[in-house]
C-alpha cells in the first residue's frame, strides 16, 4: 500500500516536471486577430555570432512563410528581430522585414511584467510575444491584400500556444 502510495503520489507531484518546457528553441504563438502562427526554433549553427533565436512566421492566407531571427547587438543590449522571405505573392524576389535601416525590439510578457525577450540559453518562453512594428511592416508590403480583410486585423502582439 505504501509503494502504491508513494508511486500515486510521484505521479501527482512530479508529473509537471515531465512536461515539456517551451524556450525560444520550441514555443509557438498565434496572433489573435490573424491566423498567423510565429514559432520559434533552434538557432542555425552557421547563424551570426550574436544571433539568440531564429523563428518563422506561416502566414497561411498568403500561403507564405517568413524566416526570421533575433539578434543582441554587439552581444549587449536590447535583442532586435527581422523578418525575410520573398516579396509578396507569386515573385521569388527576397525582402527583409522591418526595412534594414529600422531596427526594433522584440519584447515578451513574463510574469505579468513586459521586458526585452530573454536571452540567457534555455530561458522560459514568454507567455506573449510582442514584435513591434511587425504588422505595419508586412502592410506595407505585398501580402497586404491577402492579410488584411473583413475582421481579420493582423497585429504585432502573439499568445503562448504551446510547445512544439
């Protein structure tokens, strides 16, 4: 009775620590006003040196994927992200996302409380993901026609769906 107690018990209390932590090598967020899924990745090894995490963006109404990745600046400071991936529907042509001469942060929500995305290795997923200036960028792109319609309304905020 004790070991079947015991082994209950286990179960019960250390059965969480079985469950897969999400990180930035394995999160998935949805936008809420957009079917567009941001999940994040392990880091490519021929990355730059002070790339932190890589991600991609499915944007399913334009049929598009987006490669992006996220970077600390001369290793301090605050971590930007960016975005590539082809221009707009049915062209090959490569854009980069926001514009290379604008540089933005990326910020999660942890605990309630919003700051830069960590960066320290094998750190918590945020529970949102808040990529500044990521919905005006791909507006002013070609994809807006197959983005934006009726109540869909894409934005620059995402919620934890889980681990992949």
């Amino acid at each position: 009775m004790r070991v079947w107690l015991a082994f209950s018990l286990t179960l019960l209390l250390g059965g969480s620590g079985l469950a897969e932590e999400c990180t930035l090598h394995n999160a998935r967020y949805k936008q809420p006003d957009a079917p567009w899924y941001l999940t994040f990745q392990r880091v490519p090894q021929i990355a730059a040196a002070n790339q932190i995490a890589a991600f991609y963006l499915e944007m399913p109404n334009s049929g598009v994927t987006l490669n992006g990745a996220v970077h600390v600046p001369n290793g301090f400071g605050a971590p930007i992200w960016s975005i590539s991936g082809v221009c707009g529907p049915g062209t090959s042509e490569i854009c980069a996302f926001p514009d290379e001469d604008r540089h933005s942060p990326i910020y999660g929500l942890y605990d309630g409380k919003v700051r830069f995305l960590d960066s320290e290795p094998g750190s918590n997923a945020p529970e949102q993901l808040i990529v500044p200036d990521l919905a005006a960028s791909i507006w002013y792109s070609q994809y807006r026609n197959d983005e934006w319609f009726d109540a869909v309304s894409p934005g620059d905020a995402f919620m934890l769906d889980g681990c992949k």
